[in-house]
C-alpha cells in the first residue's frame, strides 16, 4: 500500500492570518502635480532670455 500524502492543515491561527491580511499588490501609480509662480507673478523671462530658452 502506497503512503498517502496530506495536505498541510489550514486551520487555526495560519487559516485566522490569512483572511484578515490582504495579499500584496506590486503595482502602484502616484500621480503629481506641481505648480509654482514667482512672487506677485513677477515676470523674470525677459525677451534676451526668452531667445535662449
């Protein structure tokens, strides 16, 4: 007669751990939005510079 083989139990705390703790997700997006202005919208660019840029 050939042993059979088991499953490991999933009963318990390691049963309890599994369903409270989601799975980790690898993927992940972070969206930003940057906005700055000189103070009093000041306008630093002036036409000489302007030519450069």
């Amino acid at each position: 007669m050939a042993p059979t083989q088991t499953k490991p139990d999933e009963s318990g705390l390691k049963a309890i751990l599994h369903s409270l703790i989601p799975m980790r997700k690898s993927f992940t997006q972070l969206y930003l939005h940057c906005a700055w202005a000189t103070w009093d919208r000041l306008p630093l660019i002036t036409p000489d510079i302007q030519q450069v840029i």
